[in-house]
C-alpha cells in the first residue's frame, strides 16, 4: 500500500511539472538569428516576461525602440512588432549600427549600464 502511494505521488509530481515545463515554453524566447548565415554562436534564448519583471521594464519602447528620419529617438512608438533585421542590416549604414551590433548595444550595453544581467558571450549565447 506504501509504494503505490508513493508511486501515485511521484506520478502525480512528474506530470505537474512536465505540465508546467509545457505551458511555459511560450514564454522562452530565442532571438531571430536567421538574418546570419554562419553564426559562431547560438541564438541569446531568455524568458521575455521574467526579463522584464526582473528589470522592471514596464515599457516596451525600452527595449524596442523606434527612429524617425533624422536619428532621434520617437519616445512613445514601439517596434515589438517587427524583426530587428526589419531596420538593421548585416552592415552599418551611416549612423545606424549593423544588425549584430544592434543587439549587442541594445542588450549588453543596458546590462552594462544598469551594473545588472549578463555580459560575456556565454551568458547569453548558450551551446545545448
């Protein structure tokens, strides 16, 4: 009677956290990488609402930003529904940096400034 109690259980746990595992895999992101064609390094892969939970980022343009014609930042638009390879080339075009360097100043850059989140390759750009 023991072991089957203790069997049910371990069934019962398994499946919840299998269950739970599932369900929130919508939340993993991993960045389209598709615009490199040889890349040395995985896709970055992280939790988008953790992230931002953790960062306490509450607006999307912080992350997402968007440019008028003349360079400047336009505070209350967001580009969330857009590739970053959308406005970024593999290239720099004159002062807009090139697809690989947007991200890592995007990213990096406000990890760096905040003295908080990953900074060297690994962190980010993790192998299996």
């Amino acid at each position: 009677m023991k072991k089957a109690a203790i069997l049910v259980s371990l069934v019962l746990t398994v499946s919840t956290l299998l269950w739970v595992t599932a369900w929130s895999q919508e939340d993993i992101v991993v960045l389209d990488a598709s615009a490199f064609e040889n890349s040395q390094r995985p896709p970055s892969v992280f939790v988008h609402e953790e992230h931002n939970e953790k960062a306490e980022i509450e607006d999307c343009n912080a992350c997402h930003h968007v440019y008028d014609d003349e360079g400047k930042l336009v505070e209350d638009e967001s580009s969330e529904d857009q590739l970053c390879s959308d406005c970024h080339g593999l290239d720099a075009e004159g002062r807009q940096p090139g697809l690989m360097k947007a991200f890592h100043v995007n990213c990096k850059g406000c990890h760096l400034e905040q003295k908080k989140g990953p900074i060297m390759c690994g962190e980010c750009h993790q192998r299996g």
